[in-house]
C-alpha cells in the first residue's frame, strides 16, 4: 500500500480555472506538508498543518489553500490558476519533529 | 528564517569511488535532519533520519553525520555504484522540512 498518495499525477489546465490536488497518507502522521518544485528543482515549502495549526509561508499567494477534512488528508485547493503557478506539487507527512517524513509521488501541473 | 545550503551542487565520480556531499544550515537549534534520494520525475525517498541528539546515522553504504553546533551535516557514500545516481537533498527541521538545492549525483559505469 502506498504511504501518501497523491492525485492526480498529471493536471494540464487553462489559466483562470480553479483545481485541486489531492493527499491522502495511511501512515497515522499527525502533520502533513505541501511542497512545490520549481524548474530549477528547487523545493520550497508551502503549508504545513498538523491538527492544531496551520502554518503558512507567507510568500505564498492566498489563492492557494489546504484543507483537510481529517488527519488523513490534506488537499490543495488553487484559484484563478497562472502561467507560474506550473511546478510538481508534493505531499509529505511525518509524526511532528520525531519520524522521517515521507512523499508522495508528485503531482505536475501545467498551466497554459 | 533556516537557510539551507548543499555543496557542491553537481558531482561526476567513476564508480567505486568514496565520496561526500556537504549540507550547512544558519540555525542550530533543530529537532532532525533528513537525508533524501530524488531520481528525475520521481518523488522522494528517505535515506537516513538524524535527530538533534545523535551525531550520526548509518545505513548500508550510506552514512550521516551531524555536527549541530558547526551547522553542518555530511552525507558520506562509500563504494559508489552506478544505481547512486540521483538528487541528494537535505531537509533540516525547525518545525518545518526546509530542503537545501540539492547535489546531483553521476557516478560513472
């Protein structure tokens, strides 16, 4: 079984349109993280939220938002989609500060 | 705000060879320091965990080390095979993962 998955893999859409990722992890983590990697690979953080806080970099623009229905998920919800905004999304999860984390696969998204 | 820096950025080995890549941080005071493998268009997997309290950890050919004070961890690959090619990175937490570029790796048949 997969530890955190990610869905979709693939997502090509047009600037404008409003999308979300999901992730979902079975490993009975109490904190889930969104990464996006930018072309040059870079990895960036972007949320991380266990089920007390949600810690948010502050360069990220408010049209991205997580929410998570249950310590299982955290999806990625993102409006009014731009040219920048295509990078490969990552989820991860870990036990807060005590266990290696671990990602999911990836989902690129493409905007055009 | 954690600044996290990988050293050297690329590195071309025949095989066989020992080698080491370089990962610094500005602030000392983390809980762990995480040891990742990238291959091109795939996700992450983790290599070795060091907590703040250990000074290092080892896994096969695969060993870390941790030297909080300094700010410095090494990632040190002994016998180098072909397979070892990939995208090193380090993540240091400070109640978040906060990665480093990266060290692309070619080891040479």
């Amino acid at each position: 079984d997969t530890a955190v998955s990610q869905t979709p893999k693939y997502l090509v859409t047009q600037m404008g349109n409003d999308k979300s990722i999901k992730c979902e992890q079975n490993l009975g983590h109490d904190t889930m993280y969104w990464y996006k990697q930018d072309s040059k690979k870079f990895l960036k953080i972007m949320f991380s939220y266990n089920n007390k806080e949600l810690i948010i970099n502050e360069t990220v623009p408010n049209r991205f938002s997580p929410k998570s229905p249950d310590k299982a998920h955290l999806n990625l919800h993102i409006n009014s989609l731009e040219l920048g905004d295509s990078a490969v999304y990552f989820c991860a999860s870990r036990t807060q500060s005590i266990t290696e984390a671990f990602f999911g696969q990836g989902t690129r998204l493409t905007v055009v | 705000k954690q600044e996290v820096t990988q050293i050297p950025a690329a590195l071309s080995v025949p095989e066989g060879e020992n080698l080491v890549l370089n990962c610094s941080f500005t602030d000392s005071a983390i809980y762990n320091l995480q040891w990742f493998r990238q291959d091109p268009g795939k996700g992450l997997t983790s290599l070795l965990l060091i907590q703040s309290s250990q000074r290092e950890q080892t896994s096969g050919r695969l060993n870390a080390s941790l030297d909080k004070s300094s700010g410095r961890s090494t990632l040190y690959i002994a016998a180098s095979q072909p397979g070892d090619s990939a995208t090193y990175l380090c993540a240091v937490d400070n109640n978040d993962m906060r990665f480093g570029a990266g060290t692309r790796l070619t080891v040479k048949p």
